[in-house]
C-alpha cells in the first residue's frame, strides 16, 4: 500500500533549474499554494525550472529595499512570481546558480508590496 511520503518528485533535465525551499515558511507556503492553485502551481514549477529570471508581466525582479536578499553572506536578486494574473499569491525567489530558492510563498498579496 503506497504511502503519502512515497511520493515522486518530478526529475529536472540536465538544462533545468531545481528548486530547493530557502525557509520553511516558503515550505509551508508552497503546499497552501498546491492545496488552492494546484494547477497555475504546476506550471509556476515549470517555468521555475526553465527561465526562472525571464521577465514577464507575472515574473519579475523587485525593487528599492525588496530588491535584494542576503543568504550565507551572498547577495541575490530578489525576485517576485505571481502564479495567476489576477490572483494575490506572490512567491519571492532567488537564484543562485542552477537553483531556485524560494524564500516567501505568500497565498495572499504581501503587505510590503502594496
């Protein structure tokens, strides 16, 4: 009988990013996120993992004191996916070689940026 653990995650190819959780927040973000927009998640998972610095009207890079965030000593660019157009969930990520860190999963829009 197969468990809920037994879970498969999806392989990346070679010319992938992977996404790994900088926080548990953003963990626990992120399965709130799969639990009420399963499906616009998937494809935010998709395009993560394909152009995760592609500027788009739903992906791009924040500004003024957003802009940046520290981990371990290193500056990244902070950046910001909205899964849907017209929904608030806003997931905040950088990229630190071939590796996508989520750092806030927000199911709602955040305060810091209204």
């Amino acid at each position: 009988m197969a468990r809920q653990d037994d879970t498969v995650p999806r392989p990346t190819k070679r010319s992938e990013y992977a996404i790994r959780y900088a926080s548990a927040g953003a963990k626990k973000g992120w399965r709130d996120l799969a639990a009420t927009i399963r499906g616009p998640l998937a494809d935010t998972w998709d395009f993560l993992t394909r152009t995760p610095t592609r500027e788009t009207p739903t992906n791009y890079p924040l500004r003024g004191d957003l802009a940046r965030v520290t981990r371990n000593g290193q500056t990244h660019n902070r950046w910001q996916n909205k899964p849907t157009i017209k929904g608030d969930a806003r997931i905040w990520f950088y990229v630190e070689g071939r590796t996508v860190f989520p750092e806030q999963v927000h199911t709602s829009h955040p305060n810091e940026t209204k």
